[in-house]
C-alpha cells in the first residue's frame, strides 16, 4: 500500500522519519546542500533584522545622514515607525555587515566555478518561472483586489530580480486580509511567507515562527535601584578602582611563573621517542609479542579453550575469517555489514588480534574498538575477554571515561588497569577526547567503528577526522561496520573503499501488523481504551497549560492514509477498531493484553517490548506490576533496559530466568543493535522511538516519539528469531510501515552543533563551516552559524572564530558549553560544590520522580526543597539531603520518602567527583575543596552563576493580575513545565528566568528555570552595548532592551567591564587568588544580594521619549495629533494600544470596552480600567468610536503639566489611588 497521502510541511521534515511528499519541485536555490550552496550576501539564509546594517533599512531611512555608530534595533523601529503605516518596506542588506555575523565560506577551491554556474542558472530559472506566472497572477489570486494584486504582482517580480534584497514588509490591513492569497502566490514563486499578528513579510528564505523586531508586545525594561543601595556600590567600585594598579602589580609578580594550561600547546603534543629509545622499545615489543603468542596457544589447546573454539567457529563472522584479514591487509579501508547475531561485533577485533598475535606483531598491535554506548562497550569486552580465557583488563580493556585518554585501563567512574591490553572498547567520545592529545594516533594500528548505521554525532565527526588522518598515516587500518550499513554512502565517501557482507542465521519470525493483531485476538479499538492512565496523566499535565491543539502531524497523516487504504480482507470489527486507532497513543492496554495471551497461551521464550523512551518505560513496568498475571513475580520477570543500566541490571538481562518464570524486557532502541539477548522469541514493537531533532531556524530542540525507519523496523523484528522460530507483533498497520523512511536522519542533521564545533576548534581542524562541508551528510549551513553565534555570545570564540582563553578550558571539559561555564565561574566565585551539583544532576535523568497513582505527593516533596523559585537550587538541597542520609545508611530510605531517584542520586556524587578531577586536571583547582567553598552559602552568588551559564536562555516575567506570561527571543510566549517548582507560583518576584533547555512539544516549553535579577542579568549576562541615549543599554542585539538613569547605567558598565577583566585574569592566572579583589567581589555581591527588582517592564519606551512636548502646552488637536501619532510599535496607529501599554507597565489588566449604537446609527463607546470609565464621542463606526474612547482616557490620564515623566509619575500616583478606592 502506497503512503502517498502521508504528507508533511516541506520544512523541517528531520523531526520525524515517514517519506516527505515531493510533488511540487522546491526553487532551484533550495536544491543545494551547504556545501553546493551558492554564495549570497547573507550566506543563503534568513538573517535576522538585529543582525543587518543601517543600509538594510529603507530607502527614506538610507538617505538620512549616517550617525558615527551603527542602527541597533531601536533606531531601526523607531525610523520604521516614522514612515506611513500603510506603506510597504522593502528590506535590502547592501553591503551588509550581517555578512561578518554570517560569513559565506565556500567550499573546496576547485567547486566555486560550479557554483557560479548553478547560481546563474537558478537565477535565470527563478526568474522565467516568475515570467510565465505573471500572467496567472490575477486570475489565481481570489480575493485579492486587482488594484492590490497588480501592487504584489510587482513587488514580488522586484524582490526575485533585486539579489540585494531579501524580504518585504507590510502593515496594511488590505493585505492581512488578503494574506492567505499573498501566501499562495508567494509560494507559487518560490518565496516565504509569514503573518506577524499584524506584519505581513514576505522573504526569499524560510522564516521564523517569531520575530521580537516585529512584536509590538516585547518587553523592555526599566531599572530603578535605591539610591542608598547605589552609592554603597559605588564606594566599594571606587576604591577597587583606585586600589586597582597596585593590585594588578602584585598580582603580576606572583603568578609570573604560572602559566595557564588552557594556553600551553605542547600539552597536546605527544613527544616523539629519542632516538636511542627505539632500539630499547623494539626490543621489549619483541618480547612481548613472544609472549601473548605463547599465551594465545596455551588457551586454544587448553580443554577450556578448544570448547570456545567450537562455539566461536560456528559463528557465521568466523567463517569469513579468511576473506576478512585478506580485505583489511590489503586496504585502508573496509566496510563489513552483517545480519544481528552473525557475530561480527565480537569475532572480528578477536580475529584481527589474534591475526597480529600468530604474525608476531601482537606487542605492536593497538586495536581501538568504538561502541555508541556504554552499555554495549561493556557487554562486548566481558565477552570477548570470556571467549580469549582472561581478566578483563588484561588484554581486553574497556574505556568510556571522559577522562583523557592514554594506553590505559579506565572504566567511567572505576579504574582498570592491566599491563599488556591490545584491544581496547571505548564510546566514540572517547576516541575523540584522546584525538585532542594524539592527532595522530601514533600508538594505533586499527580503529573499527561499530554501529556505524546510528549515526550518532560523535560518529558523523569521527569519520571526518579519520578521512583527513588516514593520507597521514597510511599504516593505519579503518573498519566500520554495522548490522545494516547503507553500503553505497559510505564506500563512495572512503573513495570506494571494499564491502564485505557476512551472512547471518535467523529462524523465520512471523510478523503481526495492528490489523492481523486486532483480527486474530479479537481484541476491540475504542476511542477510550488506547488512553491509560498514564496518558490520562499526561494529557491532564499539558491541559493546564496548553489550550487544546489541532490534531497532530502524526495523527492527521495517518488518518489520511487509512482512509484510502483498503482492508476488505478483514472484518467489519477490525476496520471499525482500525478507525478508532490514535497513532499518538502507545496502546499500554494492547501491550498488557498481549503479554497476557504470550504468558497464558505461547510455548516458552523471552518476551522483548519497544518503548519509546524511559519514562514510558518506567509507566509501562508500573502498569504491568499491578496485573494479576503479568505481574505475578512467580511467573512474569519484569525488567528494563536502558543505556544508564549498572552492571547488576545488565546481568540480569542477560541471564535465563529459572525454569516456569518468563522474562519480560521493557527496552528502548538501544536493544536493536547495541546488545543481544539471546533468549528472546517474542518481540512488540510499539514502532516509535523518542528522538530529539532541531529547528535551527527557530532555535529549538522538539523533543516527541517518531516513527522509526524501516531498517530499525527490520533489527526489532529480527530479535525474535535468534534461538528458534519467533513472533513480532507491530502495533501498527502495514500501510504505516509503507511510509517509514529506509534510514534515521544522521544526528549531525537533528541536533544543536555547539559542542562539536568547539571539538573542532580544539583539534585545529580549520574553519568550522568548511570542515562540516566534508561530513559524510553536512548539516543545514544555519544551523553551524547558529552554533558559531552561540559560542560567541558566551564568550568561547572571539570573532574571527578562534578559541578563547575560556573557550580552551571549555574544550577541557567533556560536557556542554554552558555546564562547563558554569563550572569555571563557580571556582572563581568560590561556591563549587553547589555548583557542582546543579552540572552533575543537569548531565543524569532528573533524579525527581512523579509516580502516576502519587503525583501529587510528589510535587509536595519536590516544593520542600524550594523556597527561592529555582529548580537548580532545589536540586543541591536535595542532593545534600542525601548525602547526609547516606552517611547515615539511610539513602535509601530518603529516596523513597522524598520520591527521588537513588540512581540518579547516585549518580549525581559519582559524577560531581570526576568534574573536580577534570578542573583539577584543567589546572583550575587544586585538592583543597574548602578554598573553593567559601561563599557556597551565598544563595544570590549561586544564581548569579546559574545564570552565567546558562544565559543566552534568557526569558521575560510579566505579571498580570492573576499570574505571569514568559517570553523568549526566538518563541514569543512559552510556558514552564509542569514539574517546575516554579510552575507551582502564581506570583515571581523576579523579572527574569534563565533555563537549561526548551522543547517544543505542542508548545515550547523550559525546563529547570531559575529566576534571577535585573543585576545578574546585566553583570553575568553576555555584552552590554550603550543604545541612544544615556541610560539605554542593550543585550543579544538589541532584543534585552534596560532604562535606567544615566548614572546608574555608568556603575553597571564599571561593574560589567571589571567583572570581566577578573574572570580573564583568573584564567590566564589559574591560581591567582581572587580575595586579592575583595572590593569588586563586594561591591558584586551587595549589589546582587540587596536588588529588589523595584523595576517594570514597558511594551513602548518611546511614549516616554524627552523630546515630545508636555500634552498641557498643546492645542486640542495637537493632543489628539500626538496621542494618534505615538506608536506603541510596529502594530501602528493605535490610541487603544497606547492605553493598554500604559495600564501594563502599571501592573493591571487590559482596559474593556463596551459600545452602543445610538439612534442617528453612530457607535459610542465607553472604557473602562482600574474601576473608572470614560467615555468617547459620538462616531461612525464601533472601531473608530473604542478609539476615540481610547483617546479620551489618554488625555485624561497624560493631560498634566510637566514632563514625560512627570506624567507617567501622575499616572501611576492616579491609578494606586484608583485601586485603593476601587478595594
């Protein structure tokens, strides 16, 4: 059954993995990868308006005199506000200085005549297809008028042909009621389109889901500090100031020897042996050949070797043996794909081993295995080291530790060593974290990359290193190899290298699709049984905060595709249930009632479920426990599998329960490839899996189930048939699987690349963008410039992309950017440990845990360790609650009191000392903790360097009456989720959030938010630039926008500007001791301490503008001039915007309207706010007369003597007296 009908929106189709409807060619621009991309003045992307220069405005604003320093967003609005609000603006980039913020690099020299080629002839081709629909233009474009069609007729033929230009800009109201038409015909030409609530824009590239330039809504901020307050900081600041040289000299002479390890070089070099070493180290090699082939005899002719030998030679990879040492001897590369279960992840590094052991060269041979998890690195070494007779250690090691790596013997969290390990099994991470002190891999001899087909990141950017390693050390020997390799891709990308397939043995499983399930059992869809409790649960938890949403894009393309799919071979009942299936349901209740007719009624054998991820897990396991049969411990094994599993679980997965108890595992993907049980016959595939993707035009991670591919489709399904004849049971129809995509979508495609382009930068790999250009599958070229902004903003590159100081350090810690950032400011600030749980316990699942039937006990538990709206700081309570309980041998019984999870406790202590042992290898600390501790108690110093970390994620709190809304620069509005502490408050007394991440499920939403200050924001924020006036500063290009008075903005600067230079001195000077600069911490600390947020948030700040006279010195029709004429933003002239504004930045609630009509057909309206009304004049329609309404409160309210601020001082006097009358 074709899936033709199942069709998604052409963008951003990375999200889920059913085949994308290609009907309508995209433009010929769209047709290129980043690395065929031509080049354009913006580097072929959108380019937000905070990023371009003056000559981006329009014509009228371009031949104004340019100032000395360039437009920031504010005298942009402010000279769009000046045109005519029925104007349409043309936005141009001319000689735009966006293009240094994102710079076009080409790829390979000998491809720019190509592009110019491609370039033209897209043009050309754009541009005649425009030509031919000209005369289609007005007979499609319905409703639109032909006076307004031929006005879009041109504008767009002009914006195609002009490459200068990129978009165009319309505020008319005739074109927001006519912009499904607009759209529509915009489409046609290959362009995009996007409605702003107001703003109609019309772009040559995708456009964002938000844009603040557009938002007449967008928080700015007034800052009002308490006079005392100031000049108490101020005193501090200047004798810091004065004390300063005197400092900075005896600063110098003490730390002249100490030179930062971020900036040594030669720490990544390995030295190269001394001449007369080598004949010593042949020698010892010789001898340690000798012996491993004496070793390796004795086991194979011991009784207990030679049984092995029968096991391992009836192994289908044994038995291409021959072929396969041949393939490598003769190539550099060789890709090996085989079916699961032919044994090819054990056999072949034993075989390559044993190969270099009997040739003598066994003392020379370094084997680097690599295995996308952790779980899978240890399975397969205890293997193998069981299969060759030896302790782990010995000669096999295992290695995931982010530790750097040497020829050593390291499990994560646990040491192994042994002196002669030759094989060593690692998680990609690793190999790259060693790359960054070999670049050569000088030790190495072969590197074999399992589980190729994942293409996880890590993978994707290892085999870019490796191509460009392999000329360099052409001895070197590369394997990859994966249970379903897409053979072709990754041969022509190693310039043809040899494939080898090794055929494996399956009994035949029978396979379910849903009809054939629902058919055979009986069992009966309904709208109600697919929706268990636990969905209830989730359903419930996103109706608090979301309005009911349309039907989501699974759900729809699936219903679309049953309606033409034809099941006349099944009952009337089937087709019925078969109707009633919601694809966004996991159907807990199918799976309960299946593994019931499996434990009831099937021969014996191993039961292997497909979730899509833990909490599913976790819901399904607790589900199935309280089931008088599938959860009968005497009969049922229930266990999960999971990638964080300890040694324990994983045993158990591995062993045949005793005789008359069936095991039952609840597992996500990482049981498709990565391990094998061997004991399981049945399989239910629920056919999805929690995949994180990225919509790198709007910023955001969406994390939701999607479908998998059908290769994975094929792995789960073949599980089944591994010991003897299996089933499988797909919980979805056959026509769903039609549609499912061959592969998954790389990672390098679907997720943020900030830590990846800092990996490149620590191994001098040249230009980010250029070297991306090389991956096997490149990413979205702006989704590398969004991670290279990223970097930018928080300090790790300067601006020609180099690393700096900080940047280096970062590259040190094998963690997220802002995690590691956060880090390095709580050793300067002498808080680590806190700070040290909030990294740790942000790098585990959440340790809080929301049992279904307990949710609301649940919360309390989590409410007790917030009182400070901070999930972060609720953590490190709960964290030094358990540890007080552990030492008392009573974690345990905390646990389960406070509903936490004790394995992510425990794995919150285990990881917060290997992160001081990476800043003590950094250099940074030393093994002293209590130097580094000094200010830990300091709760507002914490926030402060929760919010270095994690800023740009940055979000506004606005009150309302009743509760607060959150914006963002890149979403608009967002909410909190649900298990936020902070989601629990109605009221914050802090005028920002900083957040670790945001996903867009239906909404976007944050997760682990604290709320921090107007003085944290400013002083631990990003760069602050001056705007127009004196007192005005801005942030993240203008969309953090602060008034203040023009003195305090100068103690700010001071502040930020010698923050700074400390920060940087600490890191050139890693054991500078910051006591030395005990005024500046001070004047820091108090200031952050003693803030009280007593400022507001303004939606217009040119209302309050100077320059405009008082209301009192008008005529009436000047009043009414300036009230109609005073934009509250780009939304335009609006006299009822002005009055909301004003009432806003007030703390109350929108004015309401109610209008009459009169006898002579005219409407006249009366407002009313705050317990007042006013009432308008007499007018010709409704709109016109809440207007004029509008304009009467304004005048009443602004109609006083003195100066703006004198008049917004009156307004808010006005309405507290209001309100205290009105209580």
């Amino acid at each position: 059954m074709s899936l033709l009908p199942l069709r998604f929106p052409p963008l951003h189709l990375h999200s889920k993995t059913l085949k994308p409807h290609t009907a309508d060619p995209p433009p010929a621009r769209l047709l290129f990868r980043m690395k065929d991309q031509p080049p354009s003045s913006y580097g072929g992307i959108y380019v937000p308006p905070h990023h371009r220069f003056p000559s981006s405005n329009t014509a009228a604003t371009a031949s104004a005199p340019n100032d000395s320093k360039p437009m920031n967003v504010t005298t942009q609005c402010d000279a769009e506000k000046r045109e005519s609000f029925s104007s349409v603006r043309v936005t141009s980039n001319g000689n735009s200085e966006a293009a240094k913020s994102y710079p076009y690099l080409p790829p390979h020299h000998y491809q720019k005549q190509v592009q110019q080629q491609k370039e033209n002839s897209g043009r050309e081709e754009v541009a005649q297809q425009v030509s031919d629909r000209q005369v289609v233009f007005s007979a499609q474009a319905g409703a639109l008028s032909s006076e307004n069609a031929n006005a879009w007729e041109w504008k767009l033929n002009a914006l195609l042909h002009d490459k200068d230009k990129q978009e165009l800009v319309s505020r008319e109201k005739k074109d927001r009621r006519d912009f499904d038409q607009i759209a529509a015909v915009a489409s046609r030409m290959g362009l995009y389109s996007h409605l702003y609530t107001k703003v109609v824009v019309v772009s040559k590239f995708p456009l964002p889901h938000y844009r603040f330039d557009l938002d007449d809504k967008r928080p700015q901020r007034e800052v009002i500090m308490a006079p005392g307050l100031q000049k108490r900081v101020d005193a501090y600041l200047v004798n810091y100031i004065s004390g300063k040289r005197k400092s900075m000299d005896a600063m110098s002479r003490s730390s002249s020897s100490n030179g930062s390890i971020a900036t040594d070089d030669s720490l990544f070099e390995q030295p190269e042996p001394l001449p007369h070493s080598k004949t010593a180290m042949e020698k010892i090699f010789w001898r340690r050949s000798m012996e491993m082939y004496e070793k390796q005899r004795n086991w194979q002719e011991s009784p207990e070797g030679r049984n092995m030998m029968v096991l391992r030679r009836s192994l289908p990879a044994y038995k291409e043996k021959d072929a396969m040492l041949s393939a490598i001897s003769l190539n550099q590369v060789v890709l090996i794909s085989g079916e699961t279960g032919c044994g090819k992840t054990t056999q072949i590094p034993q075989l390559i081993l044993e190969s270099e052991i009997n040739s003598l060269r066994g003392g020379m041979c370094n084997i680097i295995c690599t295995q996308p998890r952790k779980i899978s690195a240890m399975s397969v070494s205890e293997r193998i080291a069981t299969e060759r007779g030896e302790k782990l250690g010995e000669t096999v090691s295992l290695l995931f530790s982010l530790l750097p790596v040497q020829i050593g013997y390291k499990v994560r969290l646990e040491g192994m060593k042994g002196r002669d390990t030759h094989l060593l099994f690692c998680t990609t991470g690793i190999l790259l974290r060693r790359l960054s002190l070999d670049r050569s891999l000088k030790t190495v001899t072969h590197i074999i990359v399992d589980e190729i087909h994942e293409r996880g990141i890590n993978e994707d950017f290892l085999l870019i290193v490796l191509k460009d390693l392999l000329p360099r050390r052409p001895d070197l020997k590369l394997v990859l190899m994966s249970a379903t390799i897409d053979e072709k891709l990754f041969s022509s990308y190693f310039s043809g290298a040899p494939r080898l397939h090794i055929p494996g043995f399956t009994y035949p499983v029978q396979t379910y699709f849903l009809e054939s399930i629902l058919e055979i059992t009986g069992y009966k869809l309904t709208p109600h049984n697919q929706i268990d409790e636990y969905g209830m649960d989730r359903a419930w938890k996103m109706s608090k905060q979301v309005p009911r949403k349309r039907k989501s894009q699974i759900a729809s393309a699936v219903e679309d595709t049953l309606s033409v799919a034809e099941f006349k071979d099944y009952s009337a009942q089937t087709r019925e249930s078969l109707s009633c299936w919601n694809p966004d349901c996991l159907g807990f209740n199918l799976i309960e009632y299946l593994l019931c007719k499996i434990c009831g009624n099937e021969r014996p054998g191993s039961v292997l479920v497909f979730m899509t991820g833990w909490d599913d897990i976790t819901a399904l396991k607790d589900k199935l426990q309280a089931h008088p049969v599938v959860g009968d411990a005497n009969r049922v094994l229930l266990l999960a599998c999971h990638g964080s599993m300890g040694s324990a679980e994983q045993k158990l997965i591995f062993d045949r329960p005793p005789d008359g108890i069936r095991k039952v595992v609840l597992a996500t993907n990482i049981a498709e490839t990565s391990i094998t049980i061997d004991d399981v016959v049945f399989v239910i595939d629920c056919g999805k899996a929690k995949e994180a993707s990225y919509d790198a035009l709007n910023n955001t991670s969406c994390l939701l189930p999607s479908w998998i591919s059908k290769v994975s489709a094929k792995q789960r399904r073949g599980r089944a048939g591994r010991v003897q004849p299996g089933e499988c049971y797909h919980l979805y129809p056959k026509c769903v699987f039609d549609g499912f995509a061959e592969y998954q979508l790389p990672e390098i495609l679907r997720t943020p690349l900030q830590s990846l382009c800092l990996q490149i930068k620590s191994l001098k790999l040249g230009g980010i963008s250029e070297f991306l250009s090389r991956a096997l599958q490149s990413p979205e070229y702006l989704a590398v410039q969004k991670a290279i902004e990223y970097l930018k903003i928080i300090g790790a590159l300067d601006e020609s992309e180099n690393l700096t100081v900080l940047g280096r350090y970062l590259t040190m810690l094998p963690m997220e950017p802002k995690l590691g950032k956060m880090l390095i400011l709580g050793v300067i600030f002498n808080c680590l440990d806190p700070i040290l749980s909030v990294v740790a316990g942000l790098s585990v699942r959440d340790p809080f845990l929301a049992p279904l039937d307990k949710k609301d006990l649940a919360e309390e538990a989590k409410a007790q360790f917030s009182h400070d709206f901070s999930d972060h700081l609720a953590l490190v309570r709960a964290y030094e609650g358990w540890k007080v309980a552990d030492k008392d041998l009573n974690a345990y019984e905390y646990c389960w009191k406070n509903f936490l999870s004790a394995q992510s406790m425990k794995a919150i202590d285990s990881l917060r000392k290997e992160f001081y042992s990476l800043l003590m290898d950094a250099g940074l600390v030393d093994s002293n903790p209590i130097t580094y501790n000094v200010w830990s108690y300091d709760e507002n110093l914490l926030r402060a360097v929760i919010c270095y970390g994690l800023y740009p994620g940055i979000c506004s709190v606005v009150h309302n009456e009743r509760s607060f809304s959150l914006k963002t620069m890149e979403d608009g509005n967002v909410l909190l989720y649900s298990n936020s502490v902070n989601a629990r408050n109605s009221r914050i007394p802090y005028p920002w959030f900083v957040f670790n991440e945001k996903i867009k499920v239906n909404s976007v939403f944050l997760r682990d938010s604290t709320a921090v200050s107007d003085s944290m924001i400013l002083l631990f924020g990003g760069n602050i630039l001056r705007g127009d006036t004196d007192g005005h500063l801005k942030m993240l290009g203008g969309y953090l926008e602060f008034f203040m008075d023009p003195t305090l903005a100068k103690m700010y600067l001071s502040l930020k500007l010698e923050l700074d230079e400390l920060i940087q001195t600490k890191l050139l000077n890693p054991t500078m001791d910051v006591h030395s600069y005990h005024e500046l911490i001070s004047a820091i600390r108090l200031l952050i301490s003693e803030d009280r947020c007593g400022g507001r948030f303004v939606f217009s700040h040119q209302l309050l503008l100077p320059s405009n006279p008082p209301l009192a010195a008008m005529t009436e029709a000047q009043k009414s001039a300036s009230i109609h004429n005073t934009e509250s933003g780009p939304g335009g002239d609006n006299s009822k915007s002005q009055l909301q504004t004003l009432l806003t930045r007030a703390g109350y609630a929108a004015p309401s309207y109610k209008t009459k009509q009169q006898k002579n057909s005219q409407f006249q309206s009366t407002v009313a706010f705050n317990g007042m009304e006013i009432m308008g004049k007499p007018c010709n329609n409704k709109k016109l007369a809440e207007k004029d309404a509008a304009a009467e409160a304004l005048q009443y309210l602004l109609g006083g003597n003195g100066s703006c601020r004198d008049r917004l001082d009156l307004v808010s006097i006005m309405l507290k007296r209001s309100k205290k009358d009105h209580k």
